[in-house]
C-alpha cells in the first residue's frame, strides 16, 4: 500500500464520522467538513491506487 492509500482510510473514515454528525445534529459546519473529508479521501484512494 502507498503512502496515499495510507492516508486516506482515516480521511474517510473522519469524513463519515462528520457526515453522521451533520445528520444527527443538523450543523453546516459538520456537513461541509464532512464532505471535503470524503472527498479528499476519494482523491488519495485514487491516486494510490494509480500510482
């Protein structure tokens, strides 16, 4: 596994984690930072995979 790979399981496991919260307690802040997390997360599986 790469180092990108490494990376990005705790990015999306962080990512879900924030996206539950924004669900349960209905905060933007939550939402947003959830989404980015996941997001990020996707680009390293990606690129550690690719690579």
């Amino acid at each position: 596994m790469s180092a990108f790979s490494l990376i990005a399981i705790p990015l999306f496991l962080c990512g879900m984690i924030m996206l539950l919260l924004a669900a349960t307690f209905k905060k933007r802040g939550f939402l947003s930072s959830g989404v980015a997390l996941t997001s990020s997360s996707v680009v390293f599986a990606t690129l550690g995979m690719t690579l």
